[in-house]
C-alpha cells in the first residue's frame, strides 16, 4: 500500500488517537504502548521495534526467489516466459529455445544485478544510520552503543549538535527546568528553534546515579505519524503525569544549545515519528515506460492478427497443397487435419513474428538510461564546488521523464533558500545604508564588491558579519545619535540569549535566525548585547558596559507583529523600543515628522522590491507616573481570569502608540545561487512550480516575492487560510469567480462555478489570461484536499501561475503531489533537502535530494541528487531534454528496425506453404538485436515504413532469386542464399537509416555505425565457417554459405538496389518536409545559422524591476513566548538566577499558558497538539 | 593534521567528474544536413548509377540464351504411370524432340525446373542430418524424422525429407546430326556444385568399400537405389558425394525453382557451344510432381558474367533510376519554388 492511499483515512481519524493502530505482524495490533525505564527485560515482553531501521528490500537468502517474483510481475518479463514455454513445444517451435532464453536470462540477470547493487547501497546506508554511536544508560554506567542497540525503556544521553536516536521522552537537560533546543528542520522544514521542557519531576536527574534509579513507565499511544501530538502518562512514585508532545524529542531532530540531556525511548527505528512518516518506496516508472507497454500491447495485437492470418493460410495450404504432398512430407503424428496445422502454426508464427518486439527492447531502453544517468553523474556544470559533490543520478530509469516534468514541488528552507539571515540594509532617520557604490557613484553589481567594512575596532565584533557599507559604521562613530539610538534598539528588543565561555567570546542563542541577524549587526557596530537577567540587560555601548533595567517585553505574536522592550537606562529615563511589522507599526507612530515617515517608506519599498525582509524601529519615551500606571493595568490584565489574552493585547496596544520613527531594518534571507533565474527560466519552460514549505505563511510568501515566483505584476496573490470547511470552499470559489470575472478572462459568460460540472472547470480556468498566485496554509489545505474539494482546490491552484503552501505537514506535501499527479496526468517532481520532504520526494514521479546538508534523508529517497537547485535548470532543460529524445528516437528506430526485421518472416510465409520457415539463420534471429542495440542511436521512422522497408527487402530479392542462377550456372536461389541476401540488405539499409537518423555524427557514433556492420559481417562469416561446422554440424548448417553467396555480383546489385529504394524515398521526404513545412527546431536551427552569419546581436536579461508592494514582517520564523520566558527567568542559568529576583510563577503554570497561546494561535498542525484537524 | 587535510582534499577533488569531451557530451560532432545541392546531386547520381547498371544488365540478360521444355504434359503417360507409388520399379522413357534455331554459344547448362515443390517447408528443411552427411556418425538420425529410420528401426542414410525426394529423372540431350544418326551430347556432371558443399558439408564415411561403410543403414524409402549405388563408375561421385545429391540436399528457397543438373562438355561438335539443329531429351520420367499438382521441366542455358538471365534486376535498375531522376527533377522544382518564400521566412 502507498502512502497517499492510506492518508485519507488517516487524516480522517486524526481527532481520536486511541482508535489509530498500526499492524504488528509479530505481536497483533497495539493498542498501546508501555515502556518502563531502566527495565529491558519488562520491555522485551512487548517485542517492541529496536531501533534498527531497514530500508533494504532483501537480504541474501530471499534476494534471488524475491527479486525473480518480483520481476515476473512485469508483463513483458512473463511474456517472454510464456514465448520460452512454446518454444520448449517441439510441434510449435520454429526457432529454437535459445533465441529466447539467452536475452531472458540476460535480462534477469542485469536488472537483479541492479537491484542487488541498489539494496546493497540501501544496507551500507542503513548500516552507517544504524551503526551512529549514542550513549546509553546502561547498569548505571553510560555506554558507546550503536543506534541500533537502542531499545525501547533505555535512557540515553545527548550532547550538542547531536541527532535525536529515537523517539524520546526528555527527562532532564543541562540547561535550567530541564529546558532544552531543538531543531526540527528535517523533520518539519521548520526552521526556528523550538524549546522542550522536561516535566518537573524528572528535570532534577541530572546525574547518572540518580537516573540508573529511574523506574518510571510510560503508558503513551501506538506509534503514529503526527509529528505534533503525543498523548501519554508518566507513572512514577505513585504519580501519574500527563506528558503532551512539549516533553517529546522526536528522532531526525538536533539539539542545538543545549550542551546535553536524557531521554527515555518511547518509539524506536520504524515505530519513530520520522519513520512513520516516510512513505514506502515505490517502484517509479515512466511516461515512456507505460507508451512502450501500450505500444508492446498494440503490436501484439498486430502480431495476433499476423498470426491468424498466417495461420489460416496455413489450414488452407495444408488442405489445397499438404495433403497432396505428404509423400514428400507426412504430417507430424500429432497433427491429423489442416485444421490442427494451421493451428499449429499460429503458436509458431507467435514465436517467430515475436522480435517486433525482442526483449532485448527492454534491454536496451535500460542500457540507454543507464547511460543518460552517467552523463548526470559526470556533468561538470552541475558539480557544486563550494560542498565538492557532483550530481548523482540515483534511480537509473526515470531520466528521459526529466524531459517530460510540467510540475515542480519544491520545499523552501535548505532547498531555495540556504536558511541564513543577513542583515544586508538598514534606513537610519531617512537615510539609507546599505547600499554598495563603485567609483563612479553608480550602485555596484555583486562582484565587483570593494572590501568590506572593517570592524577591527570593537573587540566583540563577530568576525564573520560582513557589511559593505562603510557610511553607516562613520556615522556611528561620528555619534549620529538617530545612528545609536537606532543600534541601541537592536541591542535590545530582542529574545537573544547569550553565552559567554571566555571572555569576549560570545555565542548568541537566537530563536530565530532574523533576530540573531540583528542582535549581530548591532554588535559589530559598536552596541554589544553582552548578557540579560530577568531584570536587566546589559549593553556594551561604544565600550562602555551599560545596563537597562528591563521593566516589560511586549511579547510578539501573529496578530501583533510586533515586539516591544520597556526598559529605564542608568539615568532613570523609561523607554520602549518595538520593532515590528511596517503595516502595523507605521499606524502606530507619531505624525509629525511627515518628511522622515515618507522617505522612510519610499526605503521600506525599495527594500521589499528587493525581496528583502523589513521591520520597522520605532521608539517612545514614558514618563515614571504613566508607566506606573500602566504597569499596574498590565498586572490586572494579566491576574485576570477571564480573556486574558484579549485584555492584555489592549494594555499593549495602549503604550504602543505615538512612537517615534528610529528606522528600517532589511533582512536577506540567502536565496541559494541562482534560484531566481532557475525559476525564471523553468517558467519559461512552461514549468509551473509548487513551493511546499513547513514555513509560516510569510516567510514563504517573501521567499515567493524573492525568488522572483510572485511578483507584482501579477493580477492577484489568493490567501486562503480558512479554518472550516466552508471557509476554504468560499475562499477558493472567490478566487477562481475573480479570476473569471478579471478583464483578461476569456469565458465571461461564466457565472457560478459550483452550478457546473466541475469536469468543465478546468477548460474554463485554463484560459484565464491573467497572472495569479494562490498562498494556502496548512490548516486550509486539510480541507481543501478531501474528497469533494480536491478538485476545485487543484483547478483554481492550477489556474494560478505560482501556489504556495505552507504550514504542511510532509504528509499534506505528498497528498498534494499524488493530487496533481492523479488528476493532471502531468508528470511530477518534488525537491527537498530534509526528512520532512522525503514522503514528497518519494511520490512524485521524480524525487530530487539536495546533497550535501546535514541530513541524508531526502537523498536516500531521492531518485536524483545535487546540492544546488540551479541545477535543477541543467537537469529538467539539457538532460531531460536530450534523454527524452534520444529515447523517442531509439523507440521508432527501434521499432522500424524490428517491423522491416520481422515483417519479411511475413511475406515469406506466402512462399512456403505458412510453413512457419524463418527466412534468416537462427544465429543471425538471435544477434540482429544485439548487435544493434548496442547503438543507442537516434532515429525517426514509423512502422509503416518499416513494413516498407520488409517488403523491399524481401520481394526484391525474391524478384532477382527466381530466376537468376550463379555465375558459374548453378542455382542461386537456394534458401540459405536468400537468407544471406535478405539479412544483409536489412543490416545495410537499417544502418543507413540510422545513419541518416543520427543528429550529430560523433566518433562514437562511427564506430558503433561501422562497428556493427563491421560485428554483422565478422559474425557472418565466423558463424557460416568450416571450423564451427565441423565442431557443431547440426547448429552451424550455413557452412560456406557467406563466401559463396557474398562472391556473386548479382548478389551484391540486388543489395545496392534494395538500400537505394528504401533509403531513397525517405530522404526525399525529409528533404521535403524540411523545405515546405520546416519545424521549429530546424528553422531555430536554420536561423541560428543565418544569425551566425549576421554576427548575432547580444540579447541583454531584463532586470527585473523594482517593485512596490510591501511585505514587512517582524522576524517571521519567531515563536511567542520567549519573552515571557526571559522575564519568568525560567531559562538563565542558575548561577544567573541568583543574582536576579526570581519569579513566583510555577513552571507548570508557565507551560499551561505557553501551550494555550499556541493553540490560540493561528491554529496551525503544529501549534495545536490537542486539536483536532477536522472542525 | 596537514597530511590528513591534503588527503580530503584530494578525495573531494576526485569527485569532480572528468572534464573529457564523452562525459560532459560535448564530442565534436558532424551534422549531417540535408541541404538542397547535397540531396539533389546525391539523387541524380544515383538516378545515373540505378540506370547505367540496369541498361547494361538488360542488354547481358538479353544476350543469354534459353530454352526451356516442361514435359509433365508431355510424358503424361509416364506422369499416370508415377502417381501409383506401387508402380515405383516400372519404369518409363520419354522422348522429347526441340529444334534449336540458333547456336548456344559459350558454356551451356542444363537445368531441371520444379513447380510447386516446396523445399523451403519449415520441417523439410530441419529434416536432414548434417553429422550423418558428413559421414562421421551414420546413426545420428535425431533431426530427420520423419524419415529417420525405417519400419524395422534401421537408420536411413541419407536419412530425411530432403534426401528421400531426391530429384530422380535421369536426363540425356541427344543432338541429331542427321535425320538417321543422333549423337549423346557429352555433358559433364562434376562441378555443380559448391566447393565448401562437395569438400567441407558433404563426406563419405571412411571406408575403401563404401557398400561395406554403409552396413546397417538402410536406403530411404523413395530410393531405388542405396546411396554408395548413386555412381558406381566414380567413387568420387559415389555416396554422399554424389553432386545431384548434393545439388539437391542444398533447398531451394521457393516453390518454383531450378536446379543446376549437367554442363555442356565443350569437346567435339560442341567446342563453341551448342549448335543449331534437331536435339531430343531423353527422360527416364522417376519423379512424381502432378500427385501435388506440380510440374517439372528441362532448361538449356548460356550465361553472362552475372550469371543467368535476370531480366527483372535490369528492370528494377533501370526503373529505380527513372524514377530517382523523376523524383529528383520534382524536387528541384518545388525546392526552387520555395526558395524565395523560406527566404522571405527567415529575413522576417
């Protein structure tokens, strides 16, 4: 069973975990899950997974009945089986066994010996995986253990930067509160850093001995494949706590600034989290691959026909002349009538008309692909230098569907963007920086950059911030106080946290990269954020180390947009500093300077247009007695048990107004190399691109605007983000009415679309004119894509130019990926670079990994890795390209080459009593392919052409033979000379045909070309030699066949004439056809050519425009919290707590309230772990 | 440290994919393009080539000359007489008289033509033994049935279907020099075949006595005689290595065919040929054809230096080079035509 199968029913179930099972093949179904720690032999008596993971299909006992089952599932191999089985039937054959069995066997043995390389690769790649050393916990002793020693009830330690083994339940950590960081990235594509909190009963075990004690049980769900819920009681001391998905660290996640921690396995290897996520790998085929089984169908049907035809000759041969010349030749013992004969000699017309369509087809389709995806592997030009891994064709069968691809899937973070945040401009009270400018005052391109700003003169500068700008760093020196008051504010709305080992060494814990981008910037230029209590932050100014008293963080969030710190300097004075989104915050501000707010703004579009990311500074002195007061309101709002949520926002909103303008921030977030122009040109290629990001809804639209995906041309960005059902289905009905209804629409006599068929959509949005985008969020896609609204939802997103979603979960990415692949019929292709993309990767017809990242996953699911999507240009435009039509060259090639082969065995017939006679040598029956498939040769022909080319090549010897005698009188026209005469016409007029096929004459393909007439003669005369016969003469009857019959002129006339009369025709065609109806290649190519001539003109790459739309955001991949977090203390150190008062507030109370904000929140999958999906 | 360094950056170095013309596909290549002087020159070529070869091999067909008799009608009494398998020792002569109005010069062949027999069925050509043939193993009879062995399990040499419809008539040319004396033209029966047949496929079993070589086999049920019978005068001629055995055993490919049955010895009267004159065929009428409603005849032939009369390649020559220069003319024409609009198309 696939993955998009089960996910319906799946998604459907999701509000009710209990009722969610898995089958255990061992152990029935579970129904839950119980682990107690430090107890393997209680765990062992549920036979619960280890953490072993296997990706391998076989293993060396089964490989061989495995593999050959699963090959015989391929029609063709099984038909093959099937011809080998008639041929066995002594009455039936008419040609011997071997011209069958040894391509089988070929056949079989080549692709097993694939798959034994690809499983073995699966086992080196699973053992690496499986062999990563962890630390367990073991007779109370840590011990080095292969992840795959891991069991379920085993306490494990962790250190930084280290992966998750499995699914663990976080007992204690290094940090306070048994806090701790992780990264999900390659499980959800999400890039911030998420805080998990040890329950408090555990988050004391800090030491070994006390954790060897530890003989908790957790009672939890089955194993599932919801990354954002986990529901289970800790029992312990005759406890029982609740643990929520907030205590979970899930397997594929790291750990990031947590220096260690301990976890219980809850879930190991298959029953992980991650695991359940990845689909099964399915076998892929391509588009050619199902053309050339309905092609193999037809033509077997032809061949039944032929077969019937001859076989009713035969009936009537048998009966008019057999009957009368059974002196000559009594019938076989088994047949008694024509009837029976005739029938007979249907299964020996079947066996011989059989290589119209020869395995060796198969054979050579494979030869060519493998040959294709060396041509990828080796390609310099997709070779990343800077990671040193060139691109690996990892499944050798897809690559001419490269050429084929009409949708691209791609993730967002590691994929188009390199997820780093650089703090690239800024606009400091009107003016803005930034800004590079060569000699001549002109705005310089990149590269030709002049040094950059030197920030030697502050000791805690980070050294690898860069900043081209030298202007901003004068003005700060020079005392611009707007410049200060601007760095100043950088230095200290925020949620950073620092860590300082040594001195001066200092290692900012930002939860989101943004904000570490700004905390950063504003250390080089002189405002050192150096370290925070509760109470306080310390700031070194221009060096000298001043501390704030921080008073309030106005926390961010989605509604608000915004942050704010309230903090009184070493003078006494109150201050609040906010930065937030320019929508929100421009609102908010003092009128009066009219001037600073415009330019202000005109910086904030230039920016935007840039595709850069921009918040706003503004600032707002407070005197003592109004923040008394409001304090005092704050502290009522926040007592308060009734829509505290509400009250406090109107409290925030209440001292966020009036603020002065300081300035703008703009925050690059890296594209990787060349996405823009890769998407342009994909685009081009009529290439619609997809982005499916676990990202918050705008960052993804702004990596969207960056990359060049959404513009402001554009006639309309749609934004669903409906929670109901209803809504969604609104949403998108207004969408696609105003898509109708715009001025660019062509069916405008088009009204309701719900009052239609919806199969009528499609042709209808399909000529809409305008240019669209369509943003859909997580939790809006979960409606849109069951049952009765899939459609609408991929017709309107199909009618839009650009789509993106995002909040999905890796399943929700292959739903819509098995959605357009269902319903469109187009062929498909999923990038990504995390775990989180692999169920992607590995529906769509083409999976792409991107290399090179920490994570392996996706490129162990991918079917092609590179580590740059540039090359996704190179890989879909050159490589596809060229494999696809090399492939449909070779296909007609090689179908012209069989039909003109096979068809004379047709014609034959008739001169032979339908006697079943091959016209050529067996040996020559069973080499004509290999021999030529040797040549993965272009080539046009159809098989009208082929019979053509049989006819000629029969009837026109059989013209000459019928009379003609030898030069030296005796008979010519014996059978084994015509058969001679006959093949060789065929070989030459097929290799001139595939010469004149051939695009582009390589050496290679002149050796091939020569080579094989070469081979054909060589085998010819090595087959027909006095050496063979004598060793073997029963098989070798042509024995001095090819030098008698070779020597005759006439023999040689009649094979020059045949080639010219099949050959001749064709050129004149092509000649022709190129002269009246030229296609667009060749007069591209004939152009090309007169441009040549002409010195062709440069064309210049427009530069894409400055836009104006705004897309302001506070940093966007922020979690709401954190501030609350700082203020209660919970994650300072203790040695820091010390020193600050501490807060009142349990921890438990904290977490109750951080977790009903998520669930307010947005309501995204992964914010609301005890939500149902489904109103 | 610094050597372990060198060594990763050599092994990412190695990961760079070569930089040769095969792997990045960028072999220079040659274009073959059809362009106008190209395809046209190549088809008047051709057109010259197709009909200078067919005018000079009409003219050679036409200088061969040929008679051919059938005499199945003719000797229909001998026909009657053979469709009764039972009146197989009876044997029956016919006579059949000609006037050759024009001298045979050169080399003449005689020829036996069959209608209608099928040497190319699919069982009849497998049912031959070539190990036999050769005369290594005479009991290796595995691939002849149905003739491989005979009622009492005696295994048949030559055994199968090929051997046992041995063309059997026999076939004197006699020349009347005058009204009351007729000489035998001398023929020759060697040389008919080819040389890897008569010296590499065919061999007697070793043996001085070949009667005695051939103990335990029996002859083919059609024959009269056994095979070391066939040519008791010539031992090279005996056996397997009987040229009309062999002649035979090589199938025809089609049901209508002749076969190479005696050479004109150019000696006495015959030096330059065959002269004109009265000439009979003798015929010791053997071999069965209307039992399948086939025919037989004798065929006298001369040849050129492609061999015998082939009218049709001539034609087929000449025809494919009318044609080509048909064709071509056309194709000058409409290319003409075009010239100027496909300039008008690619200044656009």
């Amino acid at each position: 069973m696939t993955v998009p199968k089960e996910m319906p029913e799946k998604w459907a179930r999701a509000g009710a975990p209990p009722s969610w099972s898995r089958k255990k093949p061992s152990w029935g179904t579970e129904e839950e899950r119980r682990a107690r720690a430090n107890d393997r032999e209680y765990n062992e008596k549920f036979q619960y997974a280890s953490n072993c993971i296997k990706t391998s299909k076989y293993n060396i006992l089964t490989f061989l009945p495995v593999n050959l089952f699963e090959q015989f599932q391929e029609v063709a191999n099984t038909y093959f089986l099937f011809l080998l089985i008639l041929q066995l039937i002594p009455q039936v054959s008419s040609l011997s066994w071997f011209t069958t069995i040894v391509p089988l066997v070929l056949v079989l043995a080549i692709t097993a010996v694939k798959d034994a390389t690809d499983d073995y690769f699966r086992h080196k790649s699973d053992n690496q995986v499986n062999n990563r050393q962890s630390q367990v916990l073991i007779r109370g002793s840590l011990q080095q253990e292969p992840w795959m020693n891991v069991c379920v009830g085993d306490i494990i330690k962790l250190e930084n930067n280290q992966f998750v083994a499995a699914d663990l339940l976080l007992l204690s950590s290094s940090e306070p509160h048994g806090l701790c960081y992780i990264e999900t990235a390659e499980l959800d594509g999400e890039t911030n850093m998420k805080v998990r909190q040890a329950i408090p009963v555990t988050s004391e075990l800090g030491d070994i001995s006390r954790l060897a004690k530890f003989d908790g049980e957790v009672v939890c769900e089955p194993p599932n494949n919801k990354l954002d819920r986990f529901s289970g009681t800790l029992y312990w001391k005759e406890s029982k706590i609740p643990l929520s998905n907030q205590n979970m660290l899930l397997r594929g996640c790291v750990l990031r600034n947590t220096e260690w921690c301990f976890g219980l396995v809850v879930f190991a290897g298959p029953d992980t989290k991650l695991m359940q996520n990845s689909g099964r790998t399915k076998f892929k085929r391509t588009s050619i691959d199902r053309l050339m089984n309905t092609l193999v169908l037809w033509i077997f049907g032809f061949l039944v026909c032929m077969g019937v035809i001859l076989a009713i000759g035969n009936a009537i041969w048998e009966h008019e002349v057999g009957t009368r010349f059974q002196a000559y030749l009594p019938w076989d013992e088994a047949v008694d009538s024509a009837f029976f004969s005739g029938f007979l000699s249907f299964w020996s017309y079947i066996i011989i008309l059989n290589t119209v369509v020869p395995i060796s087809l198969y054979v050579s389709v494979e030869v060519i692909r493998l040959g294709h995806s060396y041509f990828i592997n080796w390609d310099k030009k997709m070779f990343c230098a800077k990671k040193r891994t060139p691109a690996e064709a990892r499944t050798t069968t897809l690559s001419e569907e490269l050429g084929q691809v009409e949708y691209v899937f791609s993730d967002k973070t590691g994929t188009l963007t390199q997820n780093i945040m650089v703090f690239s401009k800024c606009s400091v009270s009107g003016r803005s920086y930034g800004d590079v400018f060569d000699v001549l005052g002109h705005k310089a391109e990149l590269g030709e950059r002049p040094e950059p700003v030197d920030f030697s003169f502050n000791p805690l500068a980070d050294k690898k911030f860069v900043f081209w700008d030298p202007s901003l760093l004068e003005a700060v020196k020079t005392g611009d106080p707007h410049a200060h008051e601007f760095f100043r504010l950088l230095s200290l709305c925020h949620t950073v946290m620092s860590e300082e080992k040594n001195e001066g060494e200092l290692y900012y814990k930002a939860q989101s990269p943004d904000e570490g981008a700004l905390v950063t910037a504003a250390r080089n230029f002189g405002f050192v954020f150096r370290s925070r209590t509760p109470k306080t932050i310390t700031v070194h100014e221009m060096g000298t180390a001043v501390t704030y008293q921080l008073l309030a963080i106005l926390d961010f969030n989605n509604i608000r947009k915004r942050m704010s710190v309230i903090v009184r300097n070493p003078e006494g004075r109150i201050r609040l500093y906010c930065k937030g989104a320019d929508t929100i915050l421009l609102d908010r501000l003092h009128p009066s300077p009219q001037e600073l707010l415009s330019t202000t703004t005109d910086h904030l579009n230039e920016y935007a247009g840039e595709g850069l990311r921009t918040l706003v500074l503004a600032y707002k002195d407070l005197d003592e007695e109004y923040y008394g007061g409001w304090a005092q309101r704050r502290l009522q709002a926040s007592l308060a048990q009734d829509s505290r949520e509400d009250r406090l926002a109107s409290v925030y909103e209440e001292v966020e107004s009036d603020m002065v303008l300081l300035g703008a921030t703009a925050i690059e977030d890296k594209l990787q190399q060349g996405v823009p122009e890769t998407i342009a040109l994909l685009t081009l290629a009529n290439i619609k691109i997809w982005v499916l990001t676990g990202d918050k809804q705008e960052t993804a639209v702004n990596i969207g605007y960056s990359c060049k995906m959404l513009t402001d041309d554009m006639t309309e960005v749609f934004i669903v983000t409906g929670h109901t059902v209803l809504e969604v289905r609104e949403e998108l009905r207004k969408a696609r009415e105003k898509m109708l209804d715009s001025p660019h629409a062509v069916g405008n006599g088009f009204t309701c679309p719900e009052k239609r068929p919806s199969a009528k959509l499609p042709s209808v949005l399909e000529a809409v004119a305008g240019e669209y985008a369509l943003v859909i969020s997580g939790h809006s896609l979960a409606h849109a894509l069951e049952a009765d609204m899939e459609l609408e939802f991929l017709e309107t997103a199909c009618a839009c130019r650009a789509v993106i979603c995002c909040r999905v979960t890796p399943l929700q990415k292959a739903q819509v990926v098995e959605l357009v692949k269902k319903h469109k019929k187009a062929v498909t292709l999923a990038i990504g670079d995390g775990a989180n993309d692999v169920s992607m990767i590995k529906t769509a017809h083409i999976g792409v990994g991107i290399s090179g990242q920490e994570g392996i996953q996706a490129v162990l699911a991918s079917d092609y890795a590179f580590s740059q999507f540039k090359f996704l240009q190179r890989l879909l435009l050159v490589h596809g390209r060229w494999s696809y039509l090399r492939m449909c060259k070779f296909l007609c090639y090689f179908f012209y080459k069989n039909f003109a082969f096979t068809m004379v065995h047709f014609w034959f017939g008739f001169f032979c009593g339908f006697s079943a006679q091959t016209v050529y040598d067996q040996y020559f029956i069973t080499l004509y392919n290999i021999v030529y498939t040797s040549l993965p040769v272009l080539a046009m022909g159809v098989f009208d052409q082929g019979i053509y080319t049989s006819v000629l090549t029969f009837f026109i010897p059989y013209g000459v033979f019928a009379e003609a005698t030898r030069d030296d009188g005796s008979q010519l026209a014996d059978y084994q000379s015509f058969a001679v005469t006959v093949a060789t016409s065929l070989v030459i007029v097929v290799s001139v045909q595939i010469g004149l096929d051939t695009g582009y004459w390589t050496a290679i393909n002149h050796f091939f070309i020569w080579g094989s007439l070469a081979v054909y003669f060589a085998i010819l005369f090595a087959m027909h030699s006095n050496g063979l016969f004598d060793m073997f003469p029963n098989q070798f009857r042509f024995v001095g066949n090819a030098q008698n019959t070779l020597a005759q002129p006439t023999v040689w006339l009649t094979i020059a004439l045949t080639t010219a009369v099949c050959v001749m025709p064709v050129v004149a065609f092509r000649f022709l056809k190129l002269s009246l109806k030229p296609g667009l290649s060749d007069t591209v190519r004939y152009s090309q050519l007169v441009r040549k001539k002409q010195k062709a003109q440069h064309r210049c790459l427009r530069r894409v425009g400055r836009t104006s739309s705004r897309r302001s955001g506070y940093a966007f991949s922020h979690q709401e919290g954190f501030g609350e977090l700082i203020m209660s203390g919970k994650n300072m150190r203790l040695s820091s707590l010390a020193l600050a008062g501490f807060t009142t507030r349990s921890s438990s109370s904290w977490l109750e309230s951080l977790r009903r904000k998520k669930s307010d929140s947005a309501g995204s999958p992964s914010a609301g772990p005890d939500k149902p999906l489904k109103g | 440290m610094t050597a372990k360094m060198k060594r990763t950056s050599e092994e990412s170095q190695s990961r760079l994919p070569d930089n040769s013309a095969l792997k990045q596909q960028q072999l220079p290549a040659y274009r073959l393009q059809l362009t106008a002087t190209g395809v046209l020159s190549g088809f008047f070529a051709t057109g010259v080539f197709c009909l200078g070869v067919g005018i000079i091999l009409i003219l050679s067909a036409k200088s061969i000359k040929e008679i051919e008799i059938k005499y199945t009608k003719i000797c229909g009494n001998c026909a009657k007489l053979r469709e009764d398998a039972t009146n197989f020792d009876k044997e029956c002569t016919c006579s059949i008289p000609f006037y050759l109005s024009e001298t045979m010069q050169g080399n003449v062949y005689m020829y036996y033509k069959l209608y209608g027999f099928y040497q190319n069925l699919y069982r009849y050509i497998l049912s031959r033994s070539n190990s036999q043939l050769l005369g290594t193993d005479l009991k290796d009879v595995g691939t002849c049935a149905p003739f491989s062995k005979s009622h009492d399990g005696t295994p048949i040499a030559p055994c199968g279907a090929i051997a046992n419809s041995i063309f059997n008539d026999t076939i004197i040319l006699s020349y009347n020099l005058n009204s009351s004396i007729s000489i035998e033209v001398p023929m020759l029966r060697s040389g008919i075949t080819w040389w890897t047949d008569k010296y590499v496929k065919f061999q007697n079993p070793r043996s001085k006595n070949l009667s005695i070589a051939f103990a335990g086999t029996t002859k083919p049920p059609s024959w009269v005689k056994s095979v070391y019978e066939l040519d008791k005068e010539d031992p090279e001629n005996n056996g397997f290595l009987n040229d009309d055995f062999i002649v035979w055993m090589r199938a025809a490919a089609f049901p209508t065919f002749k076969k190479l049955y005696r050479r004109l010895n150019r000696i006495q009267y015959f030096t330059e040929g065959l002269p004109a004159g009265n000439y009979s065929f003798n015929i010791t009428y053997n071999f069965p054809v209307t039992r399948f409603r086939g025919e037989k005849s004798v065929v006298l032939s001369t040849l050129t230096w492609s061999g015998g009369s082939n009218l049709f390649l001539g034609l087929a020559y000449t025809v494919t080079g009318a044609v080509t220069w048909l064709a071509s003319f056309s194709m000058m024409a409409i290319h003409l035509m075009l010239k100027d609009r496909k300039m008008f198309f690619i200044q656009q």
